[in-house]
C-alpha cells in the first residue's frame, strides 16, 4: 500500500483510512464509469479535483487488450506522470493526495486528487474563434512556441501523454500575452518510461495536430512547431523526419474519419 498526503488532507483525514476518505469525497461528479469516479470538490473554499478508481476487472482489462489498448489501472500512472513533468520544470497539476493498494491488478484500488487550476481556460476554447477573429501574429507564434516546447520537453523526458489534444492544455488567466504560461492536465492514461518511443512520440503530435485543424493554423504555424520541437534547422527537419510528415496526415485523416463517425449530426442513429 502507498499513500502520500499534503495538506489539506494530511489533517482532514488524520485517523481515517485515506481510500474510504477518498471515496467519501462529495461534489459535483464529472464522470462515473464502472471503475472510476471523477469529481470536483472543495474544502475552505478552493477547489479540488479527485479521480477514485476502484478497479477494472478481468473482463475490461482483456476487452482493452485485444483491442490493442493498454488499460489504465489505476491512479498511479497519473501520479508517476505528475512527479516527472514537474521535475521536468513542465507547469502541470499539483498532487495533494495519492494512494494505491492491491496486488491484483483487476481489483486495485487507488486515488488522486489535485488541486484546481484556476483562472484557467483551455487552449480548445481559448482559440475556438481564431478562424474569425485571428490573434496577434506575436501572441500565436508565443503560444505555438510554449506548445512545441512542452511537448519536446515532455517526449525528451521519457512521457507520452496519450491524449495529447490542445484541451488538456490549460491557459493561465489573465494571459501574458509575450509569455503565455500553460499547464498540461489530464495524465492518467500517460506512459512513463526513461525513453519514449518513438511510435508513442508520433501518436502524440498526430493527436496534437488534429485537435488543432479546425483553428485557422497556418503551413507556416505548422513549420514554426516543427522547428522549435526538434530544435533544428527546417530543412533537416522536413528530411529527417518526413515519415513522421506523412504520420501526421495519414493519422489525423483517421482521427477525423472517427470523430465524424461518432460525431457528425446522424451518427449512431
């Protein structure tokens, strides 16, 4: 078992089982599935966000596998992930609470909670508009820059996020527009490894670049990202790494394809 309290835990929960504690946790519910509870609380006034997860089961964890999903079991991968993005010097969530228990992997139990980012608005709906009312070219090439320098940071770092969208980034308010602080969220289903592969890295930037088709980016938006990810002239960049290129386009095609298939007006019906 594993446990790692701060305050305001530490002293909330003196005395008490910590997962039963955890579990106790009330607020406005985000999300409720089979084995994962995720919601939004507060205590003296600040807001928390808690994942409680009470373990899969066989049945799940086979179903992710012959599907070619790894499963996530528990908290501890967002937990392990936290830990290395911030000695990264990458802004993320702070951990306040951690706990796991449970030698089978179907029935682990395990909880996180972090504190509120707040002010705070994500990158998605922060440029929802840009195709209408685009931004100042200095702040874009800002944004673009500190986007391409987490994310160099993040794969060089051995962490592949797995949902790597620009709403798991998190815009700081109120925005400085010369240097625009962001915070990456929503890391419990990211890898931790001393390397990461170099698949994983593509997955990532293909999932990056399709969650920001639809925001009025530019060929030249695109090439700027490429040059401060790899941190390299552009010319070796469009020669070294042309299959990533075509990863890029063959795999947001498919993302599209299966957002519209689950999306589009229709669909399902």
């Amino acid at each position: 078992m594993i446990t790692c309290l701060e305050e305001p835990f530490r002293t909330l929960w003196a005395g008490q089982d910590p997962f039963a504690a955890a579990d106790a946790l009330q607020g406005e519910v985000l999300r409720a599935l089979e084995g994962r509870r995720t919601l939004r609380t507060e205590i003296a006034g600040r807001g928390y966000y808690a994942k409680i997860h009470r373990g899969i089961g066989w049945r799940e964890i086979l179903k992710n596998l012959l599907s070619g999903r790894l499963p996530v079991l528990g908290a501890g991968n967002e937990w392990r992930a936290l830990e290395r993005l911030t000695a990264l010097g990458i802004d993320t969530m702070r951990a306040v609470a951690f706990g796991e228990r449970g030698g089978n992997p179907a029935r682990r139990q395990s909880f996180i909670v972090t504190e509120e980012l707040a002010p705070t608005v994500s990158l998605e709906d922060y440029c929802r508009d840009w195709r209408a009312v685009p931004p100042a070219p200095t702040f874009k090439r800002a944004l673009i820059r500190r986007v391409a320098e987490m994310a160099r940071r993040m794969h060089g770092g051995g962490i592949n996020h797995r949902d790597f969208y620009i709403c798991h980034f998190l815009l700081h308010l109120p925005v400085d527009a010369n240097a625009p602080r962001l915070s990456l969220i929503d890391l419990h289903r990211a890898q931790v490894r001393e390397k990461t592969p170099r698949r994983w890295r593509d997955k990532d930037l293909a999932a990056l670049y399709f969650s920001a088709l639809d925001i009025g980016l530019t060929r030249r938006d695109c090439l700027r990202f490429l040059k401060t990810y790899f941190a390299a002239p552009l010319r070796g960049i469009l020669h070294d790494e042309s299959e990533l290129l075509r990863h890029l386009e063959s795999e947001s095609s498919r993302l599209m394809a299966r957002y519209q298939r689950k999306y589009a007006p229709g669909a399902g019906a």
